[in-house]
C-alpha cells in the first residue's frame, strides 16, 4: 500500500472501519516482536511486498528508490535485481537529493510482485510504471501495461499470479489519486479502484471489476477458482469468482479486523492478510491491549491466527514459506523474519 496515516486521517477512517460488537471468538496469537531484522540498504525503505523465486530465493523486494532488490543471504547481502528504464536514466532516482515521494513519479515505486514459476518471469505492480515484467535474470523491467479499457493506471498496487495458467491478476486502487495521495482515497471515499486481469495468451488487460473502494493486495485461491481481494476501505475482503456457477460474482469473503493491504497464500489452504492498522471497536473503552498487524484466514474466510507486533510497526505482508514468516512494511528499513 505504501504509505503512513496521518492522525487525521486515522481518525476518519476509525469511523468508516468501527467493528461492531460480537461474541469473543478463540484464535491463535502469534508474536513477532523479536522477529530477526534483515535491514535494506542505507537511504531505502520499502518491502510493501516480498516473493520468492522457483528455487525458494529471495526474499525480492521493492524499495522507495524505484528498484526490486534480492536478499542472497548473510554473505552477499541484497543486490539490485530490478528496476524501471528511467532509474538509469535520471540522476535523482540513483543518487536521490529529495524525499522518495517527490521523486517515485519518475524513478517508480515497485508494490506488488509475483513470480511465475514455470518461466522465473518476475512480475511488478508499479504505482506509477504499471505492470511490468523481468525475466530471471532481472535487469530492466518490461512495462506490459499502462490502461485498460482506455483508462491510465494511476495507482497499480496489488498483484498475483496463476501459476496454472500464467495470467496476472492485479489492482489498480484509485483512477483519481496516485500512491503519494493515497490518502485522499480514503478521506474522500473514492471507489474508482479496479481488478485487472492479464492475459498470458492475448497480451490484453480486461478489467474484472470496477467501481472498488480502495482494492489492494489480491490472491488467487489454491484451487484457480476465485481471487481474494483486499479492501482497505471497508476493513474487508471479497471474492471474484474465475470458474464455476458463481463466475464473474463478487462476494464478500471476510471482515477483518484493521485496515489490510497484501493478502498471500498460506501452507493449509487460506491466507495471510497483513494489517497496517487495527479498527476501533464501537464497544471499546480503552486502547486494544495487543497491536495487531496481520491475520490468517481459512479457505472460507474465517480468521484462525493472528499477528501481533510492537507498538508503532505496521504490515504491508505476511509471506510463508516452508516454517518461516516474512513480514514487510513499505514504511520500514528491515525485512522480518519470524523462524
């Protein structure tokens, strides 16, 4: 998602996401405040969204200077993997003399990524650059689109891939408001978010859904059969049916408890939701004892685990693999581990 409320702004959105009252329901509480810190290079910051190669490399992670880095271990370190034509080619974007956010309009600003596997073709959710593609090498990043039913992105941000088929899902959160102003979105209510879809055989972007408030992080189910999408605003997560009786229906998948931004699949069939910020409960009477920065969803949408952190920290995604949890926070200058 990319970005840090405001009091004012958290103050409002606290009332578009007020949880209503509801019997105590037991769920799993995982602690990651001594997770192990893997820190981005200086003048960085980043890892909005973190994804792992064919051979189980990485983390990969896009940074605010506009390239996708590569953890190679304790040893090597983190390299540049990635990054848009113009990071060469302007002065700023490699030897940056503003704050990111002036400058990310030009140099880029990788948000979500998604390798497919069959080729090791990285695929970039570019706020400003659009959808772009890397082979497996990495270097320049490919721009495959920039609009779709003739309308410009303006804000690409989540981002997966079917690895049965090779089309790529994503989201395009406001046709309004860039990533800088993403704020706006919320205080102004926007719903002129899209879920995309890009055909490996055709080349083309159709457009699945419009008219979304605040889509962000999306998931294809493990089945092929549906995408999870992340709804920052209303605090919720939907459903697009791909196949099946339901095709083309959007549904309500789950309400969460926060304001989420990526969603990715976990080992047993659900999902990792990451949460920059918990709700505010309409029968709360003091501040929540825990802070809460991610939740694990069943396959039907029921939260069984949940994430807590140190006051302050925030989740842009909570990625699994094998017995080990990655966390990523756009606003951070570390990657975490939880082993």
């Amino acid at each position: 998602m990319g970005h840090s409320y405001s009091i004012l702004v958290f103050l409002f959105v606290s009332l578009l996401c007020l949880a209503p009252p509801s019997a105590a329901q037991q769920v799993k509480t995982s602690y990651t405040q001594f997770a192990f810190h893997l820190l981005l290079p200086d003048g960085v910051t980043g890892a909005e969204s973190l994804a792992f190669d064919a051979n189980n490399q990485g983390p990969y992670t896009g940074v605010s200077d506009g390239r996708v880095l590569k953890w190679g271990g304790s040893t090597v370190g983190w390299s540049t993997f990635a990054h848009h034509e113009n990071y060469r080619k302007i002065p700023m974007c490699t030897t940056p003399v503003a704050p990111s956010e002036e400058t990310e309009s030009m140099c880029g600003r990788p948000l979500g990524l998604a390798f497919y596997r069959k080729t090791g073709d990285l695929y970039i959710a570019d706020a400003y650059k659009g959808l772009m593609r890397v082979g497996p090498r990495g270097g320049e990043a490919e721009v495959l689109a920039t609009e779709a039913d003739g309308i410009p992105f303006n804000f690409v941000n989540g981002i997966d891939v079917d690895q049965a088929t090779g089309d790529v899902y994503f989201t395009d959160s406001s046709t309004t408001y860039p990533r800088r102003f993403n704020s706006e979105i919320i205080m102004n209510a926007d719903a002129t978010a899209r879920l995309l879809k890009y055909d490996m055989q055709t080349k083309r972007v159709t457009v699945l859904k419009a008219g979304l408030p605040y889509a962000n992080g999306v998931a294809v189910s493990h089945d092929g059969k549906y995408i999870v999408v992340a709804h920052t605003v209303p605090c919720q997560a939907f459903r697009y049916w791909l196949k099946g009786s339901k095709a083309g229906q959007y549904e309500l998948f789950a309400d969460l408890p926060g304001y989420p931004d990526n969603i990715r699949r976990d080992a047993n069939g659900g999902y990792w939701v990451a949460l920059n910020q918990e709700k505010v409960r309409l029968d709360a009477t003091s501040p929540p004892v825990k802070h809460l920065v991610g939740v694990r969803l069943t396959g039907e949408g029921v939260e069984v685990e949940e994430l807590t952190a140190a006051k302050g920290v925030t989740l842009s995604e909570v990625t699994e693999t094998g017995s080990k949890l990655w966390l990523g926070s756009v606003e951070l200058d570390y990657v975490g581990l939880v082993a």
